[in-house]
C-alpha cells in the first residue's frame, strides 16, 4: 500500500471507529476506490453502519463483494457480505457467504 492510501484508509477507519460514516465515504469517494481491497471493505462497513435505507444495504453488498474480488479475506467482509445479502432478500448468496464466515474451525455456539 502507498503511503498517501495507507494514510487514507487509517484516517477513514477512525473516522468509522467515531461512527462518523458520511465523513468517511466523502474522504474515501473517489474513482480509484472500487480497485482498492481495502478501501472497498471500509466503504462497505461505511455504508452498512450508516443504516437500513435500501440503498446503502445495496452499497455495502456492493463494496463488500467487491473487496472479495480483490482478494479480502476478513471475516468483517464476510460478514457484511452475508447481511447485505440476507436484508436485500438474496437468500443463496447469504447462505454462501454466511457458509464461508461458519466453518469446521469456527467455535461452538454458546
């Protein structure tokens, strides 16, 4: 990661961190972001805690799934990915990322 993007991304964290979501995806909008994994994962977190409105929980399925295209592995985006799926009523995708988050090594259920 450069310098100027891993500035970035540390700045648009804390500002999620703060719950400061509208602050964070201006800071992050830009034409580079939907090439970026990391920054696709923060939009995707950016949108989905902003809230239920329809189009952020398509925003975030979108950043999240593409932050998996570009290789993320974090179980946030996994996460995110299958609530995204579930509220917007994509049932079979839900199911393949939740099955992806759920595995033989995940512990019990308490």
């Amino acid at each position: 990661m450069n310098p100027d993007l891993d500035t970035l991304t540390r700045d648009a964290a804390a500002l999620l961190d703060q719950r400061r979501n509208d602050e964070a995806i201006d800071l992050m909008r830009s034409d580079e972001a939907p090439n970026h994994p990391a920054l696709c994962a923060l939009l995707a977190r950016a949108y989905y805690q902003r809230g239920d409105a329809k189009g952020d929980m398509y925003a975030a399925s979108f950043f999240s799934r593409r932050a998996a295209e570009l290789g993320d592995t974090s179980a946030e985006v996994l996460a995110i990915r299958g609530l995204t799926a579930f509220r917007t009523e994509q049932y079979a995708q839900a199911v393949d990322a939740f099955s992806a988050y759920v595995t033989d090594q995940s512990p019990a259920a308490t």
